[in-house]
C-alpha cells in the first residue's frame, strides 16, 4: 500500500510540476505581452510628443483673426448747458426817403389870425451802421433717447507678438528632450 501511495504521491508531484510549468509559462508570456503593449505606447507616446512639439512650434508664430459683433442700445441721458456771449457784426446802411407832408400853423406877431404853412418834401435818409452786438445765450437742453450701437470689431492676434511665444517654445523644447 506504501508503494501505491507513492505512485499516487509521484503522479500528483508530476502533474503539479506540470501545471505549475504551464502557468509559469504564461506568466511569463503575460509579462511579455505587457512589455511589448507598454513598448508600443511609449513609442506612440513619443511621436505624439515631437507631434505636440511641434504643433506648438507652429502655433508661437500663428495668427488668430476674428471679427466680434457688438450690438447693443446705450441709453443716454444728459443735460447740455450752453452759456456763450456771441459778438454779432451788424454792416448795414439804411436808405429810405422819407415823405413829409404837415401843415405848420403859424402866428405873426402883429396879426390876430394864424396862418398855416404847408410844408410837403421828400428827405433823403443813408445812414451806415456798423456795430458789434452781444448776444447772450443761456439755454439748456435735456437729452434723453436710446442709441444702437452695431459694430464689428476685428481682432487680429500675433501670438508672435506676445509673452505666449515663449511658453510655447519652452514646452516643445521640453517635449523633444523628453521623447528622443
């Protein structure tokens, strides 16, 4: 019975080597197949860093272009006061006749009936005037109404121009020494 125990004992040692070897085996090919998946994606990890290098190489000297629509309606309200002296230039000649006709009552002094004098004559009158006349203007004028404002703004942005190109290019920098 000692010697069937031990076939027995020596047939499960055989078979545990056995199925101990297999899973050896693909422990082995597990931890093969995870080195070359992980390989492959720092390769891939790689280009798609000199990519990202260089797109951001390519992005430090680009040029964004965009056009902002603002429409609004801005209310106002205000008083304007206006109080100015205007100084008026007056040039002008007056040239009228004038038509007198009237009747002068007069009185000798020796006689004791009046007598009256028709007088009928046309006066010439030309007179120039030339002044200067202040004007005073004192007025204030309430404003109230709404305005639209409709207008597109264009915004042209070098990156170039600004402290973003620097960024830019110390981190593509980066990425090409960290993917070689």
């Amino acid at each position: 019975m000692a010697k069937i125990m031990e076939r027995k004992l020596i047939r499960v040692w055989g078979c545990s080597q056995l199925v101990l070897g297999v899973l050896v085996l693909l422990s082995l090919m597990l931890s093969i197949g995870t080195i070359v998946v992980l390989l492959q994606v720092r390769s891939q990890t790689q280009v798609a860093m000199r990519q990202l290098a260089t797109d951001l190489t390519i992005l430090s000297e680009y040029q964004f272009e965009y056009t902002v629509h603002f429409s609004e309606t801005v209310p106002i309200q205000t008083v304007i006061a206006l109080h100015e002296n205007f100084a008026v230039p007056i040039n002008l000649v007056i040239s009228q006749t004038i038509p007198i006709n009237t009747n002068i009552p007069f009185q000798f002094p020796l006689s004791t009936t009046p007598l009256e004098i028709p007088i009928a004559v046309d006066v010439p009158v030309n007179v120039p005037i030339q002044t200067e006349v202040n004007v005073p203007l004192n007025y204030t004028i309430p404003i109230s109404t709404e305005v639209p404002l409709v207008i597109d703004i264009p915004l042209k942005i070098e990156v170039s121009k600004t402290p973003l190109k620097g960024y830019l290019l110390n981190l593509a920098k980066m990425l090409r020494e960290m993917s070689p």
